[in-house]
C-alpha cells in the first residue's frame, strides 16, 4: 500500500504570491533595506514563488515620503533600481493600489513601461464602484489586475453577490478573498468560497485567498481555500504582517506538492535576513491581543496598539473590547 502523502496531487493553476514586504511593510513603514529586497527578489525566485508585491502604489498627496520608505509608492525606477532591469525576469512583480488612495491615473504607467505585470486593486464592499473605475484603468494599460474586497467578515452575503456581480462584468481577472480582521474559521471560508465561485465559474474569473492570523488560522483557512479550488495564494515570510500577520511562506510551500516550490532557500533567508528584523524590536504574529479582536471580528488596530504600549492586561483588555460591542 502506498503512502498517503505518496497520493497528494498538486495542481499546476496554483500561485503563490509572496506579500511580505506590503502586508509587511505596515509593521515598518515600508522601510525595508535595498539588500533585503534584492535577495528577497532573489529568493523569490529561487523557491518558486510565483509573484511578488513590492508594496503600495500610494498617493503622494496623502502620505508624506517622510513618513514611509519607498515601499510605500513603489515607484518604478526604485524597483528598478534594486531588482534590476537587463536580465530576464523570472518572477512577477506586483502592487497594491487603495481605492481612495491612490493616484492611479498618473503613478500607474502603462505595463510596457513598467516591470511590473499586477496591480491588486484593494477596496472595501461599498467601493466597488470605485475599484472596477480603477480595475477598467489598470486593464487598459496591459496588467493582471486582482480585486480584494476587504473586511469581508463584516458584510452581509447579499452585499457580496452585489459586488461579486459587478466584478463579474468587470475585466478584473482575480478575485479575493480577505479575511482582514483574522476571524474567519476554515467551515466559515468553505461556505464563502462556494458563494464567490459560483460568479467566478459564471464569469470566467480566478480566485485568490489573504488570511491573517489572529486566531492562529491563516494557514488553516488558506489549506482549506486551496482545496475548495482557489488557485491564488497569498504568504509572507515568518508571517510578517500586519498586527496577527499573515499565512507563513513556509508552512504553506512546505505544505503544497508541488515540486518546483522549494523551502530551502526560504529558510535561508528567514535565517540571514527575518530573524534580524526581529532582533532590531519589530513586532508582529500571533499574541492574545490579536486573539481577542479577532474572536470579536474587529479591527486589530487596538490590539496594535496594546501592543505599542507594552501592555499584558490581557483580561482588563478584553473587557474594554467587549464593552464597545
């Protein structure tokens, strides 16, 4: 008798995409090292991950360059500075452009003029309008385009149809599942995913899943999204991330068969290069805090900033949090 793990298939439409430095670049303001971003590149590539997003392309008229590293803007001579241009790429590049914060018509240029190849439009249900506007933008300049729908945990199912249908007739080629607020269960993501293919089947459209991890459940919501057929993948480095963070890398190329995906160079970089971000005071996964704002489907940024202040009132801290239900 063969083993089980000898009858795991894999299927080739999966891809992974590696979001560490834009989920988490929210944990250091996007300040990350060219070296760290070059041999993040580089790693990238040598495990094969199928695409990598550089971080935000965000609005200088609302964010100051003085507040935030290049990663916040992604702009695409600083990409090129770093990765650089001659050789051919091996990987594709992405950014996430906000609804409302973006200044997509003039900071996105068109693909040919770009090394990027994905802009991941990011918005909240009752954007949708807004985001196929930008969606529309992004197809017409040459790009993959990926929608996120976030907080999905707080909207309603018939609200979802509502965009999922919009997205539908629009060109958007992903659409994602986000669990912003890490409070979703893998029986909650199996009923959600049923809902979003049957307009992805009726559309045309691939699916993507982002889970954070406050209940200690992104990997699991990302195992059991894969196998309920979304093909897109999202995983960042040691789960850096913002607050909880997110799926780890190498839980999750460690968990997928596939044989071009390779955990070695992964963890030679989580050596050289994760464990250091570490030792310098950056903070982020899992910790009660995070535990408690996602059991009460809330945003995490009191759990942040519990964490800032170094609290560990965990019981006076929970109380606080339910008070405001």
């Amino acid at each position: 008798m063969k083993e089980i793990s000898s009858l795991l298939g894999y299927r080739e439409s999966v891809r992974v995409m590696d979001a560490t430095m834009r989920d988490g670049g929210l944990v250091n303001a996007f300040r990350f090292t060219d070296e760290f971003v070059k041999h993040l590149y580089l790693t990238n590539i040598a495990a094969g991950v199928d695409c990598m997003e550089l971080g935000y392309k965000a609005s200088r008229q609302l964010f100051s360059k003085d507040d935030f590293g290049k990663w916040k803007f992604c702009d695409d001579d600083d990409i090129l500075a770093v990765i650089g241009g001659n050789e051919e790429k091996k990987i594709q590049l992405a950014a996430m452009a906000d609804v409302g914060r973006c200044d997509f018509r003039e900071d996105i240029r068109p693909r040919g003029e770009s090394p990027l190849d994905i802009i991941r439009v990011a918005c909240y249900v009752n954007q949708i309008a807004a985001a196929v506007e930008m969606i529309e933008d992004a197809k017409r300049k040459g790009y993959e385009v990926t929608c996120n729908i976030m907080a999905l945990s707080t909207v309603q199912e018939g609200d979802v149809r509502v965009a999922l249908d919009m997205l539908g007739k629009s060109p958007v080629d992903t659409v994602y599942i986000v669990d912003s607020f890490g409070s979703l269960y893998p029986e909650q993501i199996a009923r959600i995913v049923s809902v979003y293919q049957e307009y992805a089947d009726k559309y045309g459209k691939k699916l993507g899943i982002h889970a954070h991890n406050n209940q200690q459940l992104a990997f699991a919501n990302t195992i059991e999204a894969v196998g309920d057929g979304v093909d897109w993948l999202d995983a960042t480095y040691c789960g850096m991330g913002r607050g909880a963070g997110n799926c780890f890398m190498e839980n999750l190329l460690g968990f997928l068969r596939n044989p071009k995906y390779k955990l070695y160079p992964v963890l030679q970089f989580i050596e050289k290069y994760m464990l250091p971000l570490r030792k310098e005071g950056l903070r982020w996964g899992y910790d009660v805090q995070y535990l408690v704002t996602g059991l009460l489907n809330q945003h995490p940024r009191t759990a942040i900033a519990f964490t800032a202040a170094q609290r560990s009132d965990y019981a006076a801290y929970y109380s606080e949090m339910n008070s405001q239900e």
